[in-house]
C-alpha cells in the first residue's frame, strides 16, 4: 500500500503570462456560434468580450419589406427552439391593434402549446447545461421527452421546430381530436423524467459542487442589466409576466413564479437559475393540465376572426410576453399600409448574454463555460 | 402613476426640457424629450421615488423619414406603471448623450442603434458595431440605405 502523497503549490508563486483565447465561433459550449474572446491569467478569467453577429438574418431589414402575417414565420427563426411563445406577443400585440377578438377556444389551445413549448425549452437547457456538466444521462431523458412534445406539435401544424401556427386572429388548424389527452400523456410522462432529474442531476453532489457559488447575479445587477425569465427569477426576483401582466387568459389558472432561493450556495448563482427552469416545467405542467379541463369540448372555427386583409390603423404598440428564456417583446410601428414600417425585437437571450461579463471576471475558464449555460442562450435570437 | 402624472413630475423637476405628453389613439402614451436632456430625464425617473424607472425594457432606434427617432421603453418593478420616452433627432448628425450609466443593459441596445442607423451615442464606453461585420458600410436600417453590389469582391445575391 502506498502511502497518499500531498503536494503543498504555492498558487501565489506559479508564475503565468496573460493569455487572450478565442471561445467559439465554433465548439459545442458555446451553443451556437458565439465568440468569446476571453483574457486569462493562468487559469482565471480577467476579462470577457462577447462578437456576435454570426447568425444575423437581418430579420429586422426582412420584416419591413414583408406583410403583417408573413412576419411570423420569420419570428419563429428567431428563437428557434420555442417558436410558438416567439409568434404569441406578435399576434398578441397585432390583435389588440387591429380590435380582433379571438374565440375562447383558440386563447386554450394558444396557452397549451405556448406551455408546452416553454417545456420543450427548458428540458433543452436544463439537458445541455448538464452536458456542459459533464452530465450525459438527463440530456438522453430530457430528449426522448421532447420527442414527444415535438411530435406533437408536428400533428398540430407540419413542422418540428418551425411552426407558423398562431396566425393574426386564430389557428392554423384546430387541434386533432385526440390533443386532450395526447398533452396528459405528455404531461404525466414529463412529470416523471423531471422527477428523475432532480435526483440524477439536480441533487448530484458534482453537479452542485459545479454549479453553487458560480456566476453570482445579485438582483440590483439583474435589473440594471435588463435580464428576465429564469436568469431574473434566480436571483430572487418574483417577476413573471404571465403573473404580473397576465396577457391572454393567463389570469384564469394558478399556478406559482418560481424564484431562486440560495438553496445550496448564494442567492443567484447557476444552480439557482436552473433550478428554476426545472421548477418551472412542474408550473407548466399545471397549467396545462387546467386548460384541458377549462378548454371548450365543442370544435370551433379557429379562423373565424381571421381577418382577410390586414391594413392597421396608424399607430405603434410596445407588446411583450413571458418567452421561457425570458421577456420578448416586439415594438411595431404601422403608417397604415400592409407592410410594417419597423419591427425592432427586444430579444431576450440578446439582453441577457450582456451580462455574461459582468458576471464571470475572477472565476476558471471551466467555470465560464458553466455560467454561460446556465444564462441559455439561442443565437438565433441574439443575432436574429 | 399615470402617464400625465409622471409628465407633471417631470416638468416640475427639469423645466421645459420635456417637450410634451402624446396620447393618441393606437398610441402607447409618450413623453417628447430634448436630446441634450435625456441622462438628466432618465435619472429623475429612475431615482424618484414616486416612479422608479428601474427596468429599460427596449431601446430602439427608427427612421422616421425626415428625423431618427430613439425610442425608450421604461418599466418599473416595483410600481409596475410604464412610460415610454422619445428623442428626435436630426437626420444629418445624428448625436445624443448614452444612458449606459443608468441603466447597463443600455450598452448593447445603443451598440445596436448605432449599427443599424448609425446613432451616435456620445460618452459610450463601446461604441462599435454589434450585428453586422466590423467593417461593414452603411447603416442597413436606414429608409435610404443602399444594398452594395459587392461585399469584398463577393457578389451580393439580390
């Protein structure tokens, strides 16, 4: 038997020059192509400046040279992994402009999906923020559940990813017969898988001692820096549009805001905001089940109040709604004409990657690549 | 507070830098401010305790074929009232101060703004483009920007 050898470093001593590293364009951390070009010292990041703009589709530019309802599709490029809370302020916000009012069933199925979607979304970031872990099980979990959500929207309107399903005014197509109970199977099954996540990663001794005390986000700092959803919510700040502002018919269901409660380290830190993207799923999960029960038997029209043509009145509206990732709002200036003048997207993961420097000075580069993920960030939207 | 309260505030505490409250209709209510006044502005409605704009949720940049126009989105947490401000600006020379200091998230919002309509926004600590290539030419947002033909030897496809 050998005896264990302990080795006594100096870390004060170990001499190392500054260092500049390109993080990204390309590598899987970074999900997608972001670029950080990252200062170090030795082993400690000292400096952190985001390049973005590799993914710019210039959605803006396409959006004023396009009618009203074919911006939507180029909406659900923007975050193209919950499409459906992406076109839901738009329409949303043109609806009010417009004096539409939708049918009761139609507010149903829009909440089901926005739900569903916000699930879909978490379960990816909650799946590849443990990959960034080291974590490989929950992502497998994670997927064959979304599979089933996707499948699901699949019957719904045609496309996986890409939906164009809420339309100015209504639906694309009414639900199929079976959407009931298909979302109870999904919420059961969801259930389970989230259950088993929390003991497989949440829990995980490596995981927390990974994640606590990582990437603090005091709130005064969240404010200032404009963050939302979940990135806001972990630093203990109660501010969930679907309570405070409830659009839609978000008032007719209970359900909880989860924030972040400094469980395992300080208040903020990467394992709080995921753990509120994991808690947020059970809130989802009640939501929909209350809407199956509340939502109208009987099949509707949902094209009814689809207007033929769209010309808007002169005007402009600010409308903003609770994406998973956060507030997404979208400001549209109309002159009167079928096109818009200006469409300008506050887009959430833009606002919330701003303050990834703020908040990764003086950790490792390992850690970096933690408090990236736990900010989850889709460069479609940063870039759009 | 209401939109006509929070611009009697504001009148009270800067004078006739603000210009005016607008509320039409399909308008969302907003207050008409001086360029050269909007740090001052801001800060009042942010540090006031009867407002407490904490929360710029949008900033954007428009063209407004004759003016720019910027366009703030403020909320507050606490109070849960919104306001939305306006500055126009002059076409040919497009300045206004940075309200980076006042709210941080300002910093890629005005990045953005002078990228695509080239704002200027002085006193910024990073003013370089954020969406576009570093050395692009042109500020695309712009009514009258002109798609180039080539991009680096490169033939733009229409």
């Amino acid at each position: 038997m050998s005896e264990t050898k302990t080795f006594e470093i100096d870390f004060g001593k170990v001499y190392s020059e500054r260092m500049r590293l390109n993080v990204g364009p390309q590598h899987p951390s970074t999900h997608g192509v972001l670029r950080l070009e990252v200062e170090l010292e030795g082993e400690v990041v000292t400096e952190i400046v985001p390049h973005i703009g590799y993914l710019h589709r210039c959605f803006e530019k396409h959006a004023e040279n396009v009618t009203y309802p074919q911006v939507i599709p180029y909406i659900d490029r923007m975050d193209y992994i919950s499409s459906m809370n992406n076109e839901f302020p738009y329409v949303l916000g043109m609806e009010k402009l417009l004096g539409i009012e939708v049918p009761e069933k139609v507010q149903y199925i829009r909440v089901i999906c926005a739900e569903l979607n916000r699930i879909a979304n978490h379960q990816i970031a909650i799946a590849t923020f443990g990959l960034d872990s080291g974590a490989f099980t929950p992502f497998l979990y994670y997927f064959r559940d979304r599979e089933m959500i996707i499948t699901l929207f699949e019957k719904l309107s045609g496309g996986r990813l890409l939906y164009n399903y809420f339309w100015i005014g209504g639906l694309m197509h009414d639900v199929h017969p079976t959407f009931a109970e298909d979302c109870l199977e999904i919420v059961k099954q969801v259930r389970k898988t989230n259950d088993e996540a929390l003991d497989l990663l949440m829990y995980n001794k490596i995981f927390v001692e990974r994640t606590a005390n990582i990437g603090i986000l005091p709130a005064d700092v969240a404010i200032n820096y404009g963050c939302s959803g979940p990135v806001l919510r972990g630093s203990g700040v109660p501010y969930d549009l679907r309570k405070v502002e409830p659009y839609s018919i978000y008032d007719k269901f209970d359900f909880d805001v989860v924030v972040g409660k400094g469980e395992m380290g300080t208040l903020g830190d990467c394992w709080d905001r995921n753990i509120v993207r994991v808690r947020e799923i059970y809130e989802s999960c009640k939501i929909i089940e209350q809407a199956i029960e509340q939502m109208p038997k009987e099949p509707c029209d949902v094209r009814q109040a689809v207007p033929k043509r769209i010309k808007p009145p002169v005007g402009e509206f600010y409308c903003r709604a609770e994406n998973p990732k956060g507030e997404l709002g979208f400001y549209i200036i109309s002159d009167g004409s079928p096109k818009p003048t200006r469409v300008r997207a506050r887009a959430t993961s833009f606002v919330n990657l701003s303050v990834l420097p703020e908040i990764s000075k003086g950790y490792m580069i390992a850690d970096l690549i933690m408090i990236l993920g736990s900010l989850d960030i889709v460069l479609g939207e940063i870039d759009r | 507070m209401n939109p006509k309260d929070i611009f009697e505030l504001l009148k009270k505490e800067i004078g006739d830098q603000a210009l005016e409250l607008v509320e039409k209709e399909y308008h969302d209510p907003f207050i008409v401010v001086r360029a050269n006044s909007i740090v001052e502005t801001c800060l009042v409605l942010r540090d006031d305790p009867n407002t407490l704009f904490d929360y710029l949720v949008n900033l954007s940049g428009v063209d407004d074929k004759d003016k720019f126009v910027v366009v703030y989105h403020l909320y507050s947490l606490k109070h849960r009232h919104r306001i939305v401000l306006k500055v126009y600006l002059d076409r040919e020379n497009p300045h206004i101060p940075t309200v980076e200091r006042v709210w941080r998230s300002a910093n890629w919002h005005e990045r953005e703004a002078y990228d695509m309509f080239g704002i200027v926004f002085d006193g910024h600590s990073d003013l370089r483009r954020i969406l576009c290539p570093y050395d692009w030419e042109g500020h695309p947002l712009r009514k009258d920007y002109k798609t180039p033909d080539y991009y680096k030897g490169i033939k733009v496809p229409l």
